[in-house]
C-alpha cells in the first residue's frame, strides 16, 4: 500500500500534468532497472498513466535524453513536491535491483560507502538519509524492535536504499547489536525492500549467527533461495557451525556445497584450517591440505599462512620451513604474515642471517605491516647477541613512525635477552609516561624480564602494582610468572600461577595458557617425574581439549628421563586422534630398549 500510495501522489498533481513528466520518469525508472509490479501498473493507470506511457520507448522527445534536461527536471521535482513527495528514490529502489558495484564492500564492514556505478545519480539523498537512519536506531533502546522505526521510516517518503541499510547495519554490528541488525537484514529479506544477492544473504546468516541460536541459522538458510547458495553462503553456515563447535555438521555442510557442483576455491577450508590452527592439531591440517589437493582445490595465500602458524605454535621450525618450500614450489605468493612466521621459524633454526635477510626484504613489501619486520629484525638483533644493532634499529623506528605499546614490548623483551635489564626498566617507565599508563603489553613484557633472570621479588611487586591499579593480570602475565618460577625450581608456586591462570580463562582455549602449560609438562619431563606428569596431564586435559603432540612428546620424554618404557603409547595418542612426528619417533626409539613400569 505505501508504494501505491507514493506512485498516485507523485502523479495526481497539477504539477505533474502541466510537466507531462510521467513518461520520462517512468524511463529513468525503467533504466535504472525499477520492476514494474502488478500492483504499481495498476495504480498508475488509476491515476491517469497508460501502459504505452510506462513503456517509454524511442518515440519519447529528444530533450528527455539530454543531461540538462534531466537535471532541470530533477531541480523542478525537488523544488515543487512536498516533503512527502520528494523522494522519487523511494519507490525507485524499492524494488531495484542494485547497480552492478566496482567492488564488493561487505553491509557489516567499517567502511562507509558502498562504490558504485553511478551513484551520484541513483543515489543523490544517500548521503542525508544514511546517517538520520543510523541515528534514529542508535536512539532506540538495545532490546527495542527496529521494525516499527523502519516503516515508519518508509511512510515519511524515506529510501531504505542498499546503501542507506549498509550504513545502518555497520553501525548496529560496532555496537555489537547483532539482534537489531538482524532484524533489518531479514526486514529487507521480507519486504523485497531491494533486490538480494548471496552477500546480502550470507550477512543476514552471519547477523542470526551472532544473535541467535543454531536452529535459527539454520531456519534462516532455508529460505535463501537456491540460486544464491553459493560458496560464500555455505562458508557463513560453516563458519556458524564451527563457532559452536558443531564440527560434524560443518563437515555435512561442505560435503553438501561439494556436491552442489560449483566451482569450489580455498575458502570453506580455511575455516576449518583456522580451527586447527586454534586447537594446535598439525595431523589435521595437514590432513586437510591433502583433502583439498584430492577434492582438486588449490590452497591459497591464507591457507600456507594459517598452516605455517599451526605448526609454529607446535614449536616445529623446520616443519614450518619445509611447507614454506612445498608452498614456493607450488607458486602460492607469500605475504608480509607468511614472511613474519617463516622469519621467526629461521630464529628458532638458528639460521640467523636468514632470518635478518628476510626482515630486511619485509620492510621494503608493506607499510601496513612494516611492524611485522620491525618486530623480527629487534627479535633477530637480539638473537644474534647484537645490543648495537638492536639499539640503532630502535631508533631508526621511533624516527619513521609513532611508537606502540606493542613495539615497546618487543623492545624490553629484547633488552632482556640482552641482559640489560635496566635499560628495559627504563623503557617500560618511558613508554608508561607517552602512553599515560602502563599498557599490559608493557608490563607483560617486563615480567618476561624478571622471569627470564629469575627476578621473582621484582615480577611479584610488579603484579601487586597492577593489581592495585585495577589492571588484570591476563594469562600472558601468568605464563611469565609460571616460567620465572620454574627456572629458579619452585614447582609448587609455578603450579599455583598455573592454576590461577586457568580460573580466569573466558573461552574454551587459550595459547598462552597452553604455553603456560607446556613449560610445565617439559619441566617435570626433564625432571623424570612420571607420576606427577600423568596427573597433570589428567587433571587440565580432556580428549580434544589441550592434547596434541607437544604434549604427548613431553609425556614420553618424562617415560624416556625416568628409564622407563612407555606401553602402547602410540595407541594411546591415536585415540586421542594425535598423530606422531619425528620428534615422538625419535623418544619412542629409545623408550623401546627400556624396562616395563613396574
């Protein structure tokens, strides 16, 4: 009714009459791809305009063709329509199908325009329009519906344009009002406000993903209509699965868009990719690359990159260096993030020159990540016992860019490795005074400092200080607390800190209490602590939780220090689906000549 409305007040008018601009709106309308429903026809022939008008062809007058024309009549509407009338764009994109854009920009996305083809003239009220909606559902309360302030939105003549609703729904997602977001996503779904394509889909999947529960994904995936379940769609619903740990079903999901028989690329993997990588499991990334390379999928850029991350963060180098190879050898181009990993690999390999080369090659490759190379070259200095270097390099970098919480960081860490402890105090109170407090990557970064030269007196007042400035210790402070403490060999304050960090775990993994963890287990292994390993390992793991190879090597190394043989280990470690490397192999060949536990 509110189209129909707005199509007989645009044309009843006298002024319509003494324009005859009916025929030549109809024309812009129709070029800019307006669908002509029923109900519309119907109501503009009620007023007075033929189909042969609507139809609009050759036999207009030449004058409706020229640019001139075309803006004294636009200047004429604004000038002698109400307010009410005045938005011709109302019913124009109501029913559109939206211009063919120059680049996709996401309707959630920070960015701010939506670029396309002739968007000055489609879209001319935008710019008003966009930011009074965005206000008006900022005012509403978070739990109110937003339906109502759109129709309501819709009676005073307003446009719910695509560009108008992508403003809206940014917003709505900064304030993480995923709900509300929602709700104007499937309003557009169900009002056929505007055309709809499998990005607007896959956004209104990702919204009820955010808000809702899995039955509502998985209700709102069956009314997208076929033709858009395309590859981006089914990630989304992939992407929702694997959020709530639902893995089988995200499985189903990609053998359902596999057989949909569309060209399939690296995304939907790199979903699952990225869960491995979070879960540490090297077997099942690798496992999945030779899925994709049996499915015909060629890995990409991001797939290499959250490999080498996983194997990284299972303390393999040389794995890392080995499928940085497999990748040049397969003309995948790396990036900045796939140099940083590969850099840091190089340290830990000892190759040193190597890894200095490669930081020096980043920092000529990227000003967006020019902090990766930075970082690495201070790591790299500081490895190879060059104070000079470290120093001329800082501040080479304080000259050419505003300094970070995070480079300060990398900086006390690094004069740590050093031995210059002070010089690192020193930072930390100057990077305390430009940043107006003391940042937690700062003060993570001196208990890495006190806790790699067992300062334990300094790292305790250090964390009374923070706490009473109403800081939190995170598990990073933690995991340099349980290092620092083991290195001077209090095991029991080191299981304390241990625990205490696990208490305050929000999500179901944390790195840094993994690490925190694994510190722990290498110690008792190297110590030959049979017993105690086992119970750790009992008390803060699960099947799928916190068990992977690091893990089950360092249980074998306490088996191989205390001389005892380790029964059926590798049966052990396949039921917790864990697959062995060299490093098991090598411990599990000399645990063979070993005498059975008693």
């Amino acid at each position: 009714m509110i189209r129909m409305r707005a199509v007989s007040e645009l044309f009843k008018g006298s002024w319509g009459y003494k324009h005859n601009l009916r025929p030549l709106i109809f024309s812009r309308w129709r070029q800019e791809g307006v669908l002509f429903s029923p109900p519309i026809r119907l109501c503009s022939e009620l007023v007075g305009c033929s189909n042969e008008q609507m139809q609009c062809s050759e036999e207009e007058p030449e004058k409706a063709e020229t640019e001139s024309y075309r803006l004294h009549v636009e200047e004429d509407i604004l000038s002698n329509m109400s307010a009410s009338r005045r938005d011709v764009g109302y019913l124009a994109t109501a029913e559109m199908v939206f211009p063919q854009c120059d680049e996709i920009v996401a309707p959630i996305s920070s960015q701010r325009r939506w670029k396309s083809k002739g968007e000055n003239d489609v879209h001319s009220n935008d710019t008003v329009q966009t930011g009074a909606l965005s206000k008006r559902l900022h005012n509403l309360s978070s739990h109110a519906p937003v339906v109502p302030a759109l129709e309501k939105w819709l009676v005073e003549g307003y446009a719910l344009t695509k560009n108008v609703v992508i403003v809206a729904l940014s917003n709505l997602k900064r304030q993480g009002r995923y709900k509300q977001a929602f709700e104007v996503a499937d309003f557009i779904w169900r009002e056929r406000i505007y055309a709809m394509d499998d990005v607007d889909h896959m956004y209104r999947l990702y919204l009820v993903g955010q808000s809702g529960s899995v039955e509502d994904v998985e209700k709102c995936f069956a009314t997208i209509p076929s033709k858009w379940l395309t590859e981006k769609v089914y990630n989304q619903l992939i992407s929702c699965y694997i959020a709530r740990d639902m893995l089988p079903h995200a499985m189903n999901a990609l053998e359902r868009l596999k057989n949909s028989g569309q060209t399939i690329s690296a995304l939907p993997f790199n979903q699952f990719m990225a869960l491995y990588r979070h879960q540490r499991q090297v077997g099942k990334a690798l496992e999945l690359m030779k899925e994709m390379n049996l499915s015909d999928v060629s890995p990409d850029t991001r797939t290499y990159n959250l490999l080498l991350s996983t194997i990284s963060k299972n303390g393999d180098p040389d794995g890392v260096l080995r499928q940085y190879k497999t990748m040049k050898d397969e003309g995948i181009v790396p990036n900045v993030l796939t140099f940083s990993l590969v850099g840091k690999a190089y340290i830990l390999a000892g190759r040193l020159k190597e890894a200095e080369e490669l930081a020096i090659k980043m920092q000529s490759m990227s000003l967006k990540n020019s902090h990766l190379a930075q970082d690495l070259l201070l790591a790299v200095y500081a490895q190879q016992n060059r104070p000079e270097e470290l120093k001329r390099t800082w501040k080479q970098i304080g000259k050419s860019s505003k300094l970070s919480a995070r480079s300060y960081g990398v900086m006390i860490e690094s004069l740590g490795k050093l031995g210059l402890v002070e010089e690192a105090q020193k930072l930390a109170y100057r990077a305390e005074k430009v940043k107006r407090k003391l940042p937690a990557r700062v003060y993570n970064a001196m208990m890495d400092v006190y806790g790699r030269h067992g300062m334990m007196e300094e790292a305790e007042r250090l964390l009374t200080r923070i706490q009473k400035e109403g800081f939190k210790a995170n598990c990073v402070t933690y995991k340099h607390l349980v290092a620092g403490y083991l290195k001077i060999g209090q095991l029991g304050k080191a299981a304390e800190y241990l625990k205490a960090s696990r208490q305050i775990l929000k999500s179901e993994y944390s790195n840094p209490w993994f690490m925190s963890f694994l510190l722990f287990l290498n110690h008792l292994a190297d110590k030959g602590k049979v017993e105690v390993i086992e119970r750790t390992f009992s008390y803060f793991t699960a099947p799928n939780k916190y068990r992977n190879t690091a893990v089950y090597n360092a249980l074998l190394k306490a088996y191989v220090k205390a001389g005892i043989k380790a029964p059926n280990f590798l049966q052990r470690m396949s039921s917790d689906g864990i697959h062995p490397d060299a490093m098991t192999l090598a411990l599990l060949s000399e645990a063979d000549s070993l005498q059975e536990p008693c």
